[in-house]
C-alpha cells in the first residue's frame, strides 16, 4: 500500500483534473473493488471537491457572477478550479489568481472592466477577513508626525487594500447592491478610481484617492517608511499634504502603528 502522503497527492491530482482514476490507484494497493466501482466512488469526492470551489468563488464575486450571469460564471470558475487548485485549506482565500483568470479568456473581452471589478471584490473580501489589530490613538502619535526627528515607520490595518481601475468599479459594485442588474446604469465612460479599502467598525468600506494620495499610501503598505512616502506623492503632487490624509487614517482607525526609526 503507498504511504498516506503519496495516496493525499494522487488523491489531489484526480480532483484537479491531472490524473485519471485508475491511472492514480492502479498500483496503490488500496482500491476495493466493489458496486459502485473505485472510480465511480472516487468521481463523487472530485464532483463535491469542485462544486465546493465554484460555489466559493461564486460567494467571493457576487457581483461579477450577476453580470456575467450563472452559466457562464460556472464555466469560468470550473476552468479556475482545474486550472489553480487551492492551495489552503481555508475557502475565502482562494480566489487570489481569479482576476487574472478572468482577464486571460477572450469571452470576456468585451468586458473589459471585468477582472478589475474581481480586483476589487478579492480586496473587499481580504480586507473582511483580516486579522484584528487595535487601532492607535490618534493623540499618542500626533506629536511625532507632526515635527518628527527622524523618519517613522507607519504601520497600517492588515485590513488595507488598494484597487486602481481605469473604470467607474466603484459604481458598478453599488449599482448591484442596489438589485440593479443594469450595467448601463453606470455611466462607464466615467473614468477610472483609485480606491482605498479597509474595515472600520466590523465594516468594509473605501475612500476615493487622487494620484498622489494613492502612491502614498501605496508605498506606507509596501514598507512603511514615512519619508519615502511622502516623497513619493510630492514628486505627483508637490501641495501634498501628508499630515492631513494621516490625519483622515487615524480617523477612520486604520494606523496600526507608528515608530521611530533610527
């Protein structure tokens, strides 16, 4: 009989479609062959394996499953799931590459706000999920932000997430909230949004930003450094002003933490 690990990795490749039934257990040593046959047993798991993965991508991307409609969603998360299995045990974190995916098939060309608008979905569902950090008082921090000594280390909410779009998403997603199925209700010439998502109060929610705003914050994400941020947004915007969009951050509880550093 082959060991548990190795029967776990044939076990995954039937289920994502690599291997055949009896190409993967033909000499496993553990096939009991009974009515129903092995591979009929087996074809039951792989159906519920998928089905399971459909409608967790389908909870993930209400909104572009409405407007692709459920036929074509289906066919298109099948493709996923055999495609790119998931590779934790958790189902609202599987779905990362789903955006891309949609972006690759030509069937979906003509809709070209599509995978942006998943973008924006997966970020509202990261951000549901994060962790909780408690938020810092606003007050503690103020003095070093506003004549800091040296450069600081913002630390900001696991729950942060920033979406760019050369399309009105962010109209798209409430214009289905409201039961409108409609997409011309949205004016999608609109232009694009720059937004900010991030839980407040058990709440997801997003800001709008202009460009300087969203490098910013961009840049505090990916490590930190206060400087280098507002750096950055002064060379788009040379009226920036760091200390007021901070202030709007602690505000809305999103400043996990700020440190000195050295």
């Amino acid at each position: 009989m082959l060991p548990l690990r190795e029967l776990q990795s044939r076990f995954a490749a039937v289920a994502a479609g690599r291997l055949h039934a009896e190409q993967a257990f033909a000499d496993s040593g553990c096939v009991v062959e009974d009515a129903p046959g092995a591979s009929a047993r087996l074809a039951i798991h792989v159906h519920h394996f998928r089905l399971t993965l459909i409608e967790a991508l389908g909870a993930t991307f209400p909104v572009v499953r409405r407007l692709v409609g459920d036929a074509f969603f289906t066919a298109a998360a099948r493709r996923y799931v055999l495609s790119q299995p998931p590779q934790r045990p958790c189902l609202f974190e599987y779905g990362d590459g789903f955006p891309a995916f949609l972006a690759s098939l030509p069937e979906a060309g003509s809709l070209g706000y599509l995978a942006d608008l998943a973008r924006l979905e997966w970020a509202i569902n990261r951000a549901h999920h994060a962790v909780d950090v408690p938020s810092l008082d606003a007050a503690a921090a103020a003095a070093q932000i506003e004549a800091p000594s040296c450069d600081l280390f913002i630390g900001l909410d696991p729950s942060c997430r920033l979406v760019k779009s050369a399309w009105p998403v962010d109209r798209i997603w409430h214009v289905h909230q409201q039961g409108d199925d409609e997409i011309a209700a949205v004016d999608l010439e609109a232009g694009g949004v720059q937004l900010f998502i991030h839980r407040q109060d058990g709440e997801v929610g997003w800001l709008k930003l202009d460009a300087a705003a969203f490098a910013f914050i961009g840049s505090l994400l990916a490590d930190g450094r206060l400087g280098k941020a507002n750096a950055l947004a002064r060379a788009i915007a040379p009226s920036f002003n760091a200390p007021a969009l901070l202030e709007s951050l602690f505000e809305g509880g999103v400043v996990a933490s700020v440190t000195a550093i050295n």
